[in-house]
C-alpha cells in the first residue's frame, strides 16, 4: 500500500472520529475537564506550597547538595500529575467511545465512574511514565547527543504504549504486563498510525490559520476581541483534535482485538498497519 493510500486512510479515520464527536459532543467534556483540573491541581498544590513553604523550597533548590535532587523531584511531580490527570481522563473517554461504538448509550458521569474504578492502575501507569519521562528529560540535558537518544527513545516509547490505556483499563494486566500487550498487538499488525496521526495534524494546522485570520479580521475592531476570539478558537480546535485523537485509539484498539468499532470501517483501520511478513 502507498504512502498516499495511507493519507487517504488516515484522513478518513480523521473524519469518522469528527462525526463521532459531532453526533455525541459530550465526549468533548474530557479534555476540558483535564485542562481544568490540571491547572486547579497545580495552581492549589504549588501556590500553596510556596505560599506555606517558600522560603524552605528556595533554599533547598539553591544548596548545592540537595538542589539538583530537589529540581528532579519536583520534575518527577510535576510529570506525575500531569499524567495521571491525562490518563485519568482519556480512560473515562475511551470507554465512553467503547460503548459508543458498541452501539450503546452513555454519559460522561459513567465514564468518570469507570475511571474510578481503575484508580489504582491509573496511579501505577502514571508512576512509570512520570519516571520515563524524569528519566528522557534527565538524558536531554547532557547536550546534542542526549537530545538526539531522548528523542528517539521518546519515540519508541509512544509506539510501544500506542494501545497502553485501553489494555490497562479493559484487560486485567499489571503496569509492566500493560507495556509488554500494547507493544505485542503493535508487533501483530505493525503500523504507529503514522497517517492519521498527520491528518489530526493538518487539521489542527487548518483550525489555527482559521483562528488567526479571524483574530486579524476582528482587529480592525478590537484587538482585544481579536486576540480573545482568536484564543478560545485555538483551545475549541485543541480540545476537539485530542477528542479526536482518543476516540481513534479506542476504535484501533476495539479493531485490533476483534470488537465492534462502530462507524469506522474494518477494512481501513486494517489498512492503517504494515501487515508484517
């Protein structure tokens, strides 16, 4: 299959997951509830912090012998929160969009539920990304070289825990167990969704020269009203290609483990892997 068949295919998963979206919007309500509950976490947890602890925080951070751990720790926190805010989220979303293309009926109350339920794993999943995520940051820091290996290492990892959430939450599996079945159905039906990948990407690209352009248009009225209306269209566009984005790895899961994937069709989802021989 060509590199433009792939396009093609990619564009249509694209498509297909915008539809899903249009037709339950409420799925859309994940990726603001993370945006909202990161930046509530973070501004309680570190404005508190610095507000009660201030002054130990900075003289930590500046002795030389336990500065350098300290920034690491709070690297490691900071990465930790943000990735189990995500994955908290994105797994309410993915079994949402599992009963959605199941044919049922659901909400996000339900979503949020099953989450919940998956606490635990969540925090465990959370741990090792925050750990390999310290650990590439760590590795970018020694210079050209490090950025080179950090970046390839990063890549390798976002291929192999391409299906990590939905095994996590739908398969009775450990952190490690989790990585080792996302990495085996990628080695199945080799493909990293490199097409579709692109599609959400140029329509990402499309959605912010909309923005700007009517940012600039409504200049000439206020800029203020510009640059506000250009800003709250950049997030809309962000928050409806994560949606997106999610709702195709919860079909390309569903495909690959022989579960109904709706509206998307099974022979192009196939046609988003390179069958290895």
């Amino acid at each position: 299959m060509s590199f433009f068949t792939r396009i093609s295919n990619g564009w249509k998963m694209a498509v297909i997951s915008f539809d899903t979206i249009q037709k339950n919007p409420s799925l859309m309500l994940f990726p603001v509830f993370s945006v909202i509950s990161f930046v509530l976490v973070f501004a309680t947890f570190a404005g508190g912090s610095f507000l009660l602890f201030g002054d130990q925080i900075r003289a930590m951070l500046d002795d030389e012998q336990y500065g350098r751990a300290a920034a690491i720790g709070f690297m490691f926190l900071y990465y930790l929160v943000n990735f189990f805010i995500i994955v908290y989220f994105n797994s309410a979303l993915i079994y949402c969009t599992a009963k959605i293309l199941n044919g049922e009926e659901t909400n996000p109350s339900e979503g949020l539920a099953f989450a919940n339920s998956r606490i635990n794993k969540i925090l465990g999943w959370s741990v090792l990304s925050a750990t390999v995520g310290t650990l590439l940051q760590l590795l970018q820091e020694t210079g050209k070289i490090g950025q080179i290996v950090s970046s390839l290492i990063g890549i390798a990892w976002s291929i192999l825990t391409f299906f990590a959430v939905p095994v996590l939450i739908f398969e009775d599996k450990s952190v490690i167990d989790t990585v080792k079945e996302s990495g085996r159905l990628m080695k199945q039906k080799w493909g990293e969704s490199l097409a579709a990948n692109m599609s959400f990407g140029l329509f990402h690209l499309l959605g912010v020269l909309v923005a700007i352009a009517v940012g600039i248009l409504l200049s000439g009225i206020s800029v203020i009203l510009g640059i506000i209306v250009g800003i709250f269209i950049v997030l809309l566009v962000s928050t409806f290609i994560s949606t997106a984005q999610t709702v195709f790895v919860a079909a390309m899961y569903n495909h690959v483990t022989g579960m109904p994937t709706g509206e998307f069709d099974d022979r192009t989802l196939d046609g988003m892997f390179i069958q290895k021989k």
